[in-house]
C-alpha cells in the first residue's frame, strides 16, 4: 500500500459520521481516496421487488436509479439515525432495456453479446438520509459504446475476468479488464463505477460537510 495514501488526511467535518450503505468496493474506494472514509452499514432491500413497484407505478426508467439509491439511505436511515447515510445505485439501459447482474457465465455472455457493437447508458445516482428523511437525491449518466466482438473474443475476456463480472450490471467492470471491451466513453469516471463523485462533493461542500 502506498503510504502517503494511508496517511491521507480525512476531509469530513460534520457532526455526525458518513455512513456508505453499499458493499461496493469502488464506490468505498472513491470515497476513500477522496479523503471520505464512510462506516460501512449493510441493509437487506428486495431491488427486483423495489425496481417492479417504481416502474409499475409509473416511474420513468431513467430515474429508478436515483429511487433505489434514496430506498437505501433511508434504510440505514432507520438503523443509524444520527449518521448521514449515502445510498446509491446505478442502472444500465440499452434502448428501453434494462439490464442486471448477470446470474451466471453464460448470462454474462449474452449480456456481452446484446451489448456490442451498441451504445448503453449508465445512471448512477446518490441520496443522503438522516434521521429518516432525505436531504438530497442527485444523479448523473454516461454513454459507453462497447466495440463489436466476436464471440471467442467474449469468452476470453470472460475466461480472463472470471467469476467477478457477476458482481457488476452488463458483466464488465471498467475499471479493470472490462475497459478492453469499449471503443468510445462520454461520462464522469465515477458514475461510470457507480457514484457520481461530482455531484456529491458539490453538495456536502455546499452544506458545508466537508472541510475542503
């Protein structure tokens, strides 16, 4: 480990601690190397069920994002009262498609397959809660094209990958070898990973949470 990154100072001032709701590892990391180093909270939300009644009740597609990241910080919100908490989550859309996690490998190919030679969006989207009530929902989307592939160079990037592309919507992780798979990007590198880093900075130093 870098020692100078170990020894960063934390940038953080409000009354109460930050708590990430997210297993994520690059949105703790982000956070991490921007001097924000969040307490970790898990909370257990159905996503499919949640995703179904947004979508059912008629909410628009490109904002499920942003309500799934607000069911979160309100979830933890309820546990950890006094904290901000930040949720956060992100979509994926081809057209009028969503697309998840895959399953398994050979999901994962198809996503890769549906996916090239195409153009997608990301929405990734933020919300703080305190003490049961939202202070803020922001969210932020990029385009990324993934070039045209064949299918045996599919199924080495998966052989290379592994098991990890299950973790990440459209079975690729930009910012590791999924990177190979793209020809064009238009987007903020961290709604790209899954927290627009911008838009949150913007707000905690306008409420004056931060110290920078």
């Amino acid at each position: 480990m870098d020692a100078s990154a170990s020894a960063r100072p934390g940038v953080w001032c409000g009354e109460a601690p930050l708590v990430l709701a997210s297993k994520s590892a690059p949105r703790r990391a982000m956070l991490k190397a921007a001097g924000l180093d969040p307490q970790l909270i898990c909370v257990e939300i159905d996503e499919r069920a949640a995703e179904g009644r947004f979508l059912q009740g008629g909410g628009r597609l490109e904002s499920l994002a942003a309500a799934l990241a607000e069911e979160k910080a309100l979830a933890a919100s309820r546990s950890r009262g006094d904290a901000y908490c930040l949720g956060a989550d992100q979509t994926l859309t081809l057209g009028d498609r969503i697309m998840h996690k895959p399953r398994d490998l050979v999901e994962a190919a198809r996503s890769l397959a549906a996916l090239a030679g195409r153009e997608h969006r990301l929405t990734s989207a933020f919300s703080i809660a305190r003490a049961g009530r939202t202070l803020v929902v922001d969210a932020d989307h990029a385009h990324l094209r993934m070039r045209a592939l064949e299918p045996r160079e599919i199924e080495l990037y998966l052989e290379l990958a592994g098991g990890a592309v299950l973790s990440s919507v459209g079975a690729y992780q930009f910012e590791g070898l999924g990177v190979h798979l793209f020809d064009r990007v238009e987007g903020d590198f961290g709604t790209i990973l899954g927290l627009p880093m911008l838009r949150l900075l913007h707000w905690l130093r306008q409420e004056k949470l931060m110290l920078i």
